[in-house]
C-alpha cells in the first residue's frame, strides 16, 4: 500500500483503472472448430504482443505454425471455446484434462475488448467442462497479466511459484538425439 497524498499515515488511494471497462453485448460462446484454429491464433498474436509491450515483457512468440500445431492438439484432445462477436473471434480459452489433472493451456482476449466480461464466462465454461468431466487438480502457467491473474485466483488458482526465463547464447549443447531436431525460437 502506498501513502497518500497526505504523505505517510494518509490514506491509500484506489486504483483509477477500473476493474471493468463496460460489459460487451451481442458476444456468443461455443466449441471451437478446426477451421477456427488461425483465427484463435490471431487472437493469441494480438493479445500477447499487447501484454508483452504493456508489461515490458521481450521474450519471442512460438512461431504461427507450431501454435496452430498446439491448438490442433488441445482442440482434438481437450476442451476449447472461443468468444464471438460481431462476426469475428474475440476470446479464447481452452483446457487439456490428463487423469484429473486439468491444465489452462490458452486465455486470450483481444486487446479492444478487454475487461469487458468475455472472457471470465468462457474461462467458467472451459472449468466447468473440466469438472463435468471429473478433473479435481487445476493449474495453469500464468502470464503477469493483472486480469489474468484475477480470473485464476477468482476461481481458485492461487500462485505456487514464480516462472524465471533466463536469456542467452548457450554453449557447450549435448548431441539432439535421433529423431529431433534443434531450432531456435523463430518471430513470426
Ligand atoms: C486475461 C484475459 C483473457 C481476461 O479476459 P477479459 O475478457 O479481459 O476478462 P473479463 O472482462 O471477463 O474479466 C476477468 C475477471 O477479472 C476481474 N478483474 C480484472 N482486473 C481486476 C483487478 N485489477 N482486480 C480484481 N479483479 C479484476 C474482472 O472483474 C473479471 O471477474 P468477474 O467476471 O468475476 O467480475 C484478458 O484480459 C487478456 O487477454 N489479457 C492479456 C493476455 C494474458 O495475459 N492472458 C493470460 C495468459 S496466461
């Protein structure tokens, strides 16, 4: 807590960001679709860079073509759902459930739409079909976000750990083994 205006022993002052922004009409939720895949991943691009840059966060993206891998993948063995509005994808959520493990592998709104209850519903819808299909262990790896960290920990996430990248030129590799192939994180 900071001091107010008053210097210390004044009061603190509340936050001038509101929580939400205005609550968008005329959004519709459903299962996500193969089809749908590079669009979601235009979300996820729009929605990352606009983190990144907000939060001074420099780390490269996944490459369009390993997300769209990815997604497939969830999609095709987990829960996805997306948020449409005005004829185009706006948000993105979706889960992979192992045993009871249910793990948040992507929660993305576009940035123009943002903290205007989207994606909070479609996060409870992608929860709900984790617990329907009877997960009891949720986790994801979280972004430094402010909402996101709000929408986890308001449905029970709390932090475990903090995430450290470390950059840098390594040296000294162990041989790839047979059957992978080594490549440095491409920009898309
Ligand atoms: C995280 C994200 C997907 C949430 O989607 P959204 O459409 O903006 O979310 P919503 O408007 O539905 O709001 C989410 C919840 O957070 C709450 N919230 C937001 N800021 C808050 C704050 N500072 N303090 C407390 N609660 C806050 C909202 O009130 C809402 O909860 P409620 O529905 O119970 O009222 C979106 O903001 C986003 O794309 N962020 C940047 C990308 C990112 O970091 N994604 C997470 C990757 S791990």
């Amino acid at each position: 807590m900071r001091p107010g205006r008053e210097g210390l022993g004044g009061t603190a002052r509340r936050s001038r960001v509101p929580i939400r922004a205005a609550t968008m009409t005329g959004v519709r939720n459903r299962a996500a679709r193969p089809a749908d895949v590079p669009d979601m991943v235009e979300v996820y691009s729009a929605s990352r860079r606009d983190m990144q840059a907000r939060l001074g966060v420099s780390t490269p993206p996944p490459s369009r073509a390993a997300l769209r891998l990815a997604y497939g993948h969830v999609l095709s063995t987990g829960m996805f759902r997306v948020a449409e509005a005005q004829g185009r994808i706006v948000a993105i959520a979706g889960a992979v459930l192992r045993d009871s493990l249910w793990f948040l592998s992507a929660f993305w709104t576009r940035p123009d739409v943002q903290r205007q209850n989207i994606g909070m519903p479609l996060l409870r819808e992608v929860w709900d079909a984790g617990v329907r299909a009877g997960a009891s262990t949720f986790f994801t790896w979280a972004s430094p976000d402010l909402t996101a960290l709000a929408a986890y920990m308001k449905l029970g996430m709390l932090p475990g750990y903090g995430i450290f990248l470390f950059e840098g030129a390594p040296d000294q590799l162990p041989p790839v083994p047979a059957g992978y192939e080594a490549a440095p994180p491409r920009a898309t």
